[in-house]
C-alpha cells in the first residue's frame, strides 16, 4: 500500500471532505500550520509526498479518531495485510544479533526456500517444543523454568501465535507469543508472577482483549527472521481491535537492541537471583506506528 492510499481511505472512511480535514489537521498540530486543500490533494493523488513527520502525525490523527493503530487495514483480510508488509524493510528493523539470529549463510537460501508455518499445522509438534524450551533455558539462563508442558499446552492454546519457519524441511526458526489477560499480563512485567506460574486461565480468549506477550524468538537467518515477523506484524495488525499492549522480558543485552529495534520501550529492569530481567512494553499503536514501521507498511 501506498501512503496516498492510506490517506484518502481513512479520510473517506470517517467521511472527512478535503477541506474538513486540512482544517482539522491544522488544528492538530503546529507540523500542519501551512497545509491546504491543494497540498492534501497532491498528496492523495501521490504527485508529492508528506514527510516521515506529517505521516506520523497523520496516522496518529487517525489513530485518535478510531482507536486502531491502522484503521485502514480494518477491512483488509490477513494475506492482503501480509503482502503489503516489504520484507526488505523488515529486515532493517530487526537487524542482525549473534544470540537470536545466526548468521548462515544467506546466498544459498533464496526466500521461496523457507516456509512460514503455524505449530498446529505441522507434524512433529514434539520436537519443535523441545527445541523451544532449549532456546527458552539457553536465553533464561534456566531461570524461567519452562518445561516441555507449559510449552505444549500454552502452544496449542487458540489464542496463542506460534510460528515455525523451516528450510527443506528442518527447523529454521521460531516466533511464540502468548495472548494474556490485562491484568496478568501487568503482572508479569512486574515480576509479580513469573512465567512458570501462567496457566490457561490467565490467556485471554479468542476475541477477547489482551496483551501479546513476546515469549520465543529465534532465527537461523536473517532472511528467515524476516518472514517471521513480517507473519507477526501481520497477525499484529488483523488482531488490532482485540490487542492493547505487546510486551517482551529479556536476560541478554543483544535481546535488549532488538527488541528496541521493535519499538518496544524499556519499561524496568529487576534483579532477582543474580540475574538482571529487563522488561520491555509498549501499546499496540505506539509499537505500529514509528518512521520504520512506516517504511515497511507504505513502501509498496
């Protein structure tokens, strides 16, 4: 999708005329002062281009007027948001990190080789949880005591986003995000509860509001890491009405770049047991809406 596109969707869908909502933007912020109807026009018709600035600030006027981080991709279906989501720019956000993207080597693997699946659909379920609880005592340094039945339990969960990208058929990488109830998840990013305590009744329902809590990242390749969460970005962004904050708890410092890189912000660190935990939050349309996220969504 284009910018242009975006503006004008979101214009007609809340039934703004030109003129109305050069007014309003001017009234919004001072960014605005000098904005008038031609101006708009030429940016709906994409003969100029509004700066990284005026697009935050539009979105964030839009954001205001419907309470979703992209309202114009409300009516938009799953595959359509995935394919306007560039998978260059993704890449640029989530860079590189020796402990959470390995570095094989990317010119014998050509995007079409690497297959983005969700947990239930593939066949061996089993070995993929025991990979997922390695990696989880590898990062945590076996302080979140995770086992092989919080991992499969929580997994198969309807509301839970899991995601496996595999490469000729072995295991490439992985993204698991757990959607939890308001209040356990304000919990958990204040360690009053850890994440070995969680059961199914604190997971917020299908449809119901909830916070995604980012539990399991890894990737082989940067190019795989890139498909994976251009997937979540999408499920991000489809779930928007049913989302209210993402957050992430980390032990490893390059876990603590990345994660910034995803916008998300560092919200407290906590020592317990020798360990230092940092905890990382944002809501949904903070997350969404940043210069590269608009890069990345706006870019086709």
């Amino acid at each position: 999708m284009n910018f242009n596109t975006y503006l004008k969707n979101c214009r007609e869908t809340y039934n703004f005329t030109q003129e109305e909502l050069t007014h309003l933007l001017q009234d919004s912020d001072s960014i605005f002062t000098q904005l008038d109807i031609g101006t708009l026009s030429r940016w709906e018709r994409a003969i100029s281009n509004p700066s990284i600035d005026k697009k935050l600030k539009i979105m964030e006027f839009f954001q205001e007027h419907s309470s979703l981080a992209f309202p114009c991709f409300n009516a938009e279906n799953y595959e359509d948001i995935q394919d306007q989501i560039c998978h260059n720019a993704i890449e640029n956000i989530i860079g590189s990190s020796k402990e959470l993207i390995l570095n094989f080597p990317s010119h014998y693997i050509m995007v079409d080789d690497l297959k983005i699946t969700e947990l239930q659909d593939i066949k061996n379920i089993d070995n993929i949880i025991e990979i997922s609880v390695s990696l989880d005592q590898e990062f945590t340094k076996h302080f979140s005591q995770l086992q092989d039945d919080h991992f499969r339990e929580w997994a198969i969960h309807p509301s839970s986003f899991f995601l496996i990208c595999e490469y000729k058929e072995q295991f490439f990488g992985l993204l698991f995000s757990l959607r939890l109830k308001p209040n356990i998840f304000e919990k958990l990013i204040n360690l009053e509860m850890q994440e070995k305590d969680l059961t199914t009744d604190d997971f917020a329902g299908v449809g119901e509001e909830g916070c995604e809590y980012l539990l399991n990242f890894f990737s082989h390749s940067q190019k795989s890491a890139a498909l994976l969460f251009i997937r979540y970005y999408t499920f991000l962004i489809a779930n928007q009405r049913d989302i209210l904050e993402v957050g992430v708890a980390t032990m490893m410092n390059e876990g603590e770049t990345f994660v910034e890189r995803l916008n998300l912000s560092h919200y407290r660190d906590i020592e317990q047991d020798n360990h230092t935990i940092s905890f990382y939050r944002s809501p949904l349309k903070q997350m969404l809406v940043n210069e590269a996220i608009i890069k990345t969504i706006f870019s086709k």
